[in-house]
C-alpha cells in the first residue's frame, strides 16, 4: 500500500479523531486541515471493509475546485490502484475493500429542506469547511451517521476543517472548547499555518504584506476573538481616477482577468487593467449574469478593443468551454487559462494589499451601470466571507495575483 505522510500536528489530530465521535481540525489557513480530512476517511475505507462516507462542501463548483482536486492528489500518491470505480454521476469512489465515499453538494440555497440527505445511509463523515454549510446541515450528519449497517463494527466518525467564524460554529465548538466544555465524544484541535512544514517562507511573508491585519491575525495566527463583522473593503480607502486625466500615451501593458459563471445566479466578472509605470488603471469590465453565448462574444470585444496582450481566464467548471469558444473569436495566444483550487476568500484576502493600494479604479461619477454594480458588490463582500455573491472581489483578487506573477516589478 502506498504511504501517505502526515506532518507532526495532522498525526496529532488524526489520533484524536481515532477516539472522538466528531472532530474538528480548525483555524489558520494552510494548515493542512483538508489533507488530513480527506487521508483520515480513506483509512477508515480501509480499516473498515464495506464503510460508507460522505464528504461535504457547501456547493458543487467549490467542491470540484478543491476537496476533489486535493482527492485526486491523494490517489495519484499511490491509492488509485484500490479504486475500483469512480462514478462521476454520483460522485461516489468505490474502493476495492468495498468502502464508498460519496461527494456532495450541500446546495442548501436550493434544498432548504434537505431532502438529499433522506434515505442516505453512512459511517460518518467529512465537512469541508463546515463554517460555511448550515448548522441545519451538521444536524442532518449527525442523524444519518450510523444508519448504514453493512461495515462490521465501524464506528462514528464525523470530521470537520474550518476557519475562524463568528457563526455557530463558534459558539458551537470553539467557544466550549475554549471553556473547556465541549462534550466528551467532541474534539476541537487548532491550526496554525506555521504547523505545515510544506509552506515556504515566503508566502508566509507575502500574507503579512498583503492582508489586512485583524484577517491576517484570523486566518494565519488562527485567532477566533477578532470581530470579523461589516464589509472587507472600505469605498474611501480605494484610489479613483477620472477618464480625462489619464495619459493619452500607449499603455505599457494591458491586461485581463475573467471569472466565469459557474451557476444559475452567478455574475461573469470580467476587467481589465492599462499599467503606466507603476500605476494600474481598471478601465474595462463586464459585469452581467447573461449566458454564455452572449458574455463570450463581449469578452471577445473588449480583448480586441483594449489590444489587451493577455486575458486570464479561470477554467473551473463553465470555464474550459467557455475558453474554447473565445479562442475561436481572439487569437488563442492572447487568452491564458488557470485553474484555482485554493479556498477563494484566502484568494481574496491575500491580494487585499494589492487592491487596496495599487489598484486605481474609474470615479463613481464615471462609472457605467456595470461597472458600478461590480464596484458595489466588492464593497459589501464580508470580513468572514460570508457574502452570498463573490464573483467580482474574486475577479479582482485574480487580476492582483495575475499581475504579481506577470509583472512584479510594479508592485515593489
């Protein structure tokens, strides 16, 4: 069998969800809390034949994007020789032991009621950032786990990641934990960024350069007691600038960032940036729920008519067709795809600084209707990350990252 390496504060939390009911390895981000979620339920598939699990993440796109790939690394290392099936329609992993993991969507916006979970039957389970999924929802965990009866002496073993929230998680598990009065089956370890000996030193310096300092004090330190409410961004503490008073002068570079409508109620958030010396103007964007048959011919457009040398787009989900589509519209060397799997308000807390400071966004008094509706709903994108809609602040934290890769030197 092949060898899985945990780091020394995984093993820790490991044992302790081996003799606890319900876990939770939370706190600082990059700690490795989901590796350990996901290596800890295969080796229960193992230890115990015929063991059925469910592993949950508050929607299907943000599941796609990270608890699978992050799966997907996990059999490359050497498991994918126990797989015996991987049913995409179901997403159900069949391991040759007989034990099943089933990935699902909490999707609660569109199943209030919770009618998925009626009828499944399960050992236990992991919740991929149960911050984010609905008390509701642990509670309806709580209730199946247990139910299936067709693995031989195979405990309760519900685990969970998360980062610190202000919600019920908190009061919950954090809080007790901190008064030393969570029940006896609960377990509650803490993660720091710096238990991960993976994570190069200079990422780490690059989140205390970028990040705000209370989100910096929450996500890297793992603090659950900084007040997290009200809005991430503040209108006054953004640059503007007015249409006439930019240089009439060829830009030094153009370039752009789309993020692409993964569902029904999702916005494509697409902008782009002219760089003059060091100074980055937002003059460009796209902001529509509008399908794909009319956003790709816009983009398309604003390619052409900004002469844009390059146009990221991310390619999770709805974006690789929409890729192959703009390729035939635009020459293929000026569209550029990537495929985010880190947690997406991480994404937008890190390019924070970079936004803040060195953005330069067009006047109020300037804007279009949807350039002012991309604009408001940056404004009111939460602390925690709570907000229902986050397509146009994780636009624009991809265009940071996209500039801090592509052109560096304007940023020091």
């Amino acid at each position: 069998m092949a060898t899985i390496a945990l780091t020394k504060k995984q093993a820790e939390a490991k044992r302790i969800a081996d003799n606890k009911t319900f876990t939770t390895f939370g706190g600082a981000i990059r700690g490795g809390k989901s590796y350990w979620l996901l290596v800890s339920i295969i080796s229960y598939c193992f230890q115990y034949p015929k063991s059925r699990w469910v592993v949950i993440r508050e929607n299907m796109p943000t599941l796609k994007r990270t608890t699978l790939v992050s799966f997907q690394s996990i059999l490359d290392a050497g498991l994918d020789a126990y797989v015996k099936e991987f049913n995409q329609m179901t997403m159900t992993v069949t391991f040759t032991g007989g034990s099943q993991i089933i990935f699902m969507a909490e999707s609660f916006d569109t199943d209030k009621e919770l009618n998925r979970f009626k009828g499944l039957e399960i050992n236990g389970a992991g919740l991929e950032e149960i911050n984010e999924i609905q008390e509701a929802t642990f509670n309806k965990v709580i209730e199946r786990s247990g139910s299936w009866l067709g693995a031989k002496d195979c405990p309760i073993k519900i685990l969970a990641t998360c980062n610190p929230s202000g919600g019920w998680v908190k009061s919950l598990v954090y809080d007790r934990w901190r008064d030393n009065n969570l029940p006896s089956s609960w377990a509650y370890v803490p993660a720091k960024i710096t238990d991960n000996p993976h994570i190069p030193q200079a990422y780490i310096d690059s989140l205390k350069a970028n990040m705000p300092e209370h989100e910096y004090d929450v996500f890297v330190n793992g603090n659950w007691e900084v007040d997290l409410k009200g809005a991430l961004f503040s209108r006054k503490l953004f640059n503007y600038f007015n249409i006439e008073d930019m240089p009439t002068t060829a830009p030094d570079a153009v370039i752009g960032y789309a993020d692409i409508a993964d569902e029904g109620d999702d916005y494509l958030c697409a902008m782009w940036a002219k760089i003059y010396g060091k100074n980055i103007y937002i003059t460009d964007n796209i902001f529509t729920q509008d399908n794909i048959d009319v956003t790709c011919p816009q983009v398309a457009a604003k390619i052409l008519s900004t002469n844009a040398e390059y146009t990221r787009i991310e390619g999770n989900n709805q974006g690789t067709g929409f890729i192959r589509l703009l390729k035939q519209l635009v020459p293929e060397d000026k569209v550029l795809m990537i495929k985010n799997t880190a947690n997406k308000h991480t994404r937008i807390l890190m390019a924070y600084g970079i936004i803040k400071d060195k953005f330069i966004f067009l006047h109020p008094s300037q804007q279009s209707d949807e350039y002012r509706a991309m604009m408001q709903q940056v404004f009111e994108y939460k602390k925690d990350g709570s907000s229902k809609h986050d397509d146009a602040p994780d636009a624009i934290a991809g265009l940071a990252k996209f500039i801090q890769g592509f052109l560096p030197h304007i940023l020091e």
